[in-house]
C-alpha cells in the first residue's frame, strides 16, 4: 500500500505497521525493560500479552489515566528512577499514556523537575547536541498521533489547564501500529479519536505558512484525510479494514504536525479536558476557524485541493460539505449540546487563549495579538450555537 510506503518517510523514526509484532517487540526490547500502560485497553485487545511474551524482562507501569497529571508522570519518573536502569522504556496504550511516558522519561533523563520541560525544545536547548533516550511507543487508539509527534500534553490539575511539552527529544525512537489492538476502542472513542487524527490532517494541510518546513507533509496530510473520510464510519461499525485505513490515517496525521503545527481549533480547545472529548472539541471548532483562515489567499487555493473529499464549487462550500460529513458521523451540529461547555466559558476561552502569541501567529491566518480576543471569541461563540 502507498501509506506504508509514505510511513518509512518519518524521519528518525523506524515506523513500523503489522499485524504481527512480537518480532518488532524483541527485537527492540532486548535486555531490561520498563512498561508503560493504561489498565483496561491493552489487558483487553491483546497487546499487554503480546508485550509480556516477547519481553520477559519487562517490569510494567499501569494505570495511567486519561488526561494524565503531572503527579503520574513524576510517579512514572520515580519509577525510572528506583526499579531501573532500562535498556529501552516501551508505552502501549493511547495518546495519554504515550504522552505520559515522553514526559516521564525525559524527566528522568534530564533529572529536570517537571515544569522546567513545559515549552518549546527547553531540553535540547538546554543540552545542545547530547543524545538522550526516547520510548517505544506502541499505540492503541487512532487519533492523537503520539507515536509521532514532539508532543507531550499533560494537565496540571492545581491550574486547572492542559500544558504543554514540545520537544524535539520526545519524538519515539520506534513506534509499532498494531490495527487491532484499536478493534475494542467503544465507538465513542472511535469516534473522538478519528476526529482528532482528521482535525491533525487538515489543520496541518490548511497551514500554508508552513509549507517549507518538510516537501512531503502535504502529501502526508492530503492522503491521511482521504483515509479518514472512506473509513472512520466504517471503523465505527468496527470494520477491520477500516480500522485498519484509521490506524495508518492517525499515523500520518502524527507525521504532519511534527511539521506543520495545529491552529485555532486546537488553542481554543486546549483546556476543555473533562467537559469534552478533545477531538470532538477541535473537529468542531474547525469549520469557523476555517472560515477566518479563508481570509488567506493561500488558504482559499489550498481549501479547493479538498474538494474532491469534501465537494464543493467554492471555499465556503467545501467547508459546508465537510460539516455535512461530521454531522452524517453523528458529531453535534453545536457545542451547546455538551452541558459542561458554556456561553462564559467561550468568553473566558478567547482571553487565554489570545495570550499564546506564538500559536496566533503561527496559524494558518495569523491573528493580530491586540485583536485576538474579539476575533476567537466570534469563532468561539459561532461554533457554539450563539
């Protein structure tokens, strides 16, 4: 297939995808290793078994959470710390628990404290040229794209907010697709992470400004979303040819914003976590941000390189056809549809996230930062139902 081919392209990466991987495992597990996992998932669709048959050395982590916390991951950095040395740190599990152990281990490598890692390549800048070790990650969900991507989120539950790593040593030395370990994602997760990796693949193809940072992730972006738009349905009637196409689509969607960063959608969702699914959130957020970006020139021409996925004559009409896909998934037409979401809390959004010069900038059409409160809390209020 053309998509195994585009993910030998992930540079410093061995990305491997296969339905049978306990070769890949012991061949990168010799020796001493520590075991990153949530709980239920990997004990459920296989990949615990898989892990613990081909590396009997193994010493296993588990019960990371969802949205994890900065005390799990100093837990998980402790743990490096006492039953360790490891000869190589593998995570199994989803986004969470991949994102988790990149942070976990760059910790205990560093032997920073926590905060001093939030923020953009503060390690690498901090030990210019030192090598340092990177997990294995093996992904169990298809959407966030860990197994990929620099990026590390974790929430800060005293704050009340999600921050972030983003760390060019946190990119996974390896990472291993299994298909189907997704097949006992329920639908709602299928769900939420198909809209994450799709929301991954068009923000990252709508960001022209980015364009020179890597010749291939266009490619990579165009025929990630070609995939989510022909299977993410059928993977929620659990098809394993779709859920299959999904895996490699989430992939891909990683491999983009390695290069080519998220926008708005993903700024002005970043601390909903807990009142809704996060790709649910920025899936929904695209459509009005899409329509500020139209602004660009750039990203009107570029809009019309979508219309064979999403039909449409004009840039509004592509929009328009997109949306009619997520509401045929069965994505709510409003955020007003979750409880824990309001009017005030859209308001309260758009003045933090207009603090984050750097994303506002960065996106596709930059925003002015003495303008950015009323222009995200149009979006903002429009995505919602006001």
């Amino acid at each position: 297939m053309e998509e195994l081919e585009l993910l030998k392209e992930a540079p410093g990466q061995n990305l491997v995808f296969t339905d049978s991987p306990e070769g890949f495992f012991r061949e990168k597990g010799r020796g001493k290793c520590a075991l990153f996992t949530g709980n239920r998932g990997v004990e459920s669709n296989g990949a615990l078994r898989d892990l613990l048959t081909a590396l009997p050395r193994a010493v296993r982590f588990s019960g990371i959470e969802a949205e994890p916390a900065t005390a799990t991951v100093e837990r998980m950095a402790r743990f490096l710390s006492e039953e360790g040395p490891f000869d190589t740190v593998f995570a199994a599990g989803g986004g969470s628990v991949l994102d988790a152990a990149k942070a976990a281990l760059l910790m205990y490598a560093t032997d920073l404290p926590l905060r001093e890692l939030f923020g953009v390549n503060k390690v690498s800048q901090r030990f210019p040229g030192r090598e340092f070790p990177r997990i294995v990650a093996v992904p169990t969900t298809s959407g966030t794209g860990s197994e990929a991507t620099q990026y590390s989120n974790i929430v800060d539950r005293e704050a009340g907010v999600k921050k972030l790593i983003a760390e060019s040593l946190c990119v996974p030395v390896a990472g291993c697709i299994v298909p189907r370990y997704c097949g006992t994602m329920p639908e709602s997760v299928t769900l939420a992470t198909g809209c994450d990796a799709l929301a991954h693949l068009l923000e990252g193809f709508l960001n022209t400004g980015a364009d020179a940072n890597h010749p291939r992730a266009n490619v990579w972006a165009l025929r990630g979303a070609e995939l989510v738009r022909n299977n993410l349905a059928g993977a929620l009637r659990n098809d394993p040819v779709s859920r299959r196409n999904m895996a490699l689509a989430a992939a891909l969607g990683g491999m983009t914003i390695r290069f080519k960063s998220t926008g708005l959608p993903h700024l002005c969702s970043f601390s909903w976590f807990g009142r809704i699914p996060h790709g649910i959130a920025a899936i929904m957020l695209l459509p009005e941000s899409w329509r500020y970006y139209l602004g660009n020139p750039a990203v009107a021409e570029r809009t019309m390189e979508l219309a064979p996925l999403f039909p449409g004559d004009t840039p509004e009409e592509v929009i328009r056809s997109f949306r009619k896909f997520l509401t045929g998934l069965g994505v709510p037409e409003k955020l007003n549809a979750f409880p824990g979401l309001t009017a005030e809390l859209m308001e309260r959004t758009a003045g933090a996230a207009g603090e984050n010069r750097m994303k506002l900038e960065l996106a596709p059409r930059p925003v002015p930062v003495e303008q950015s409160k009323p222009i995200l809390q149009e979006i903002l209020l429009k995505s919602y139902g006001g």
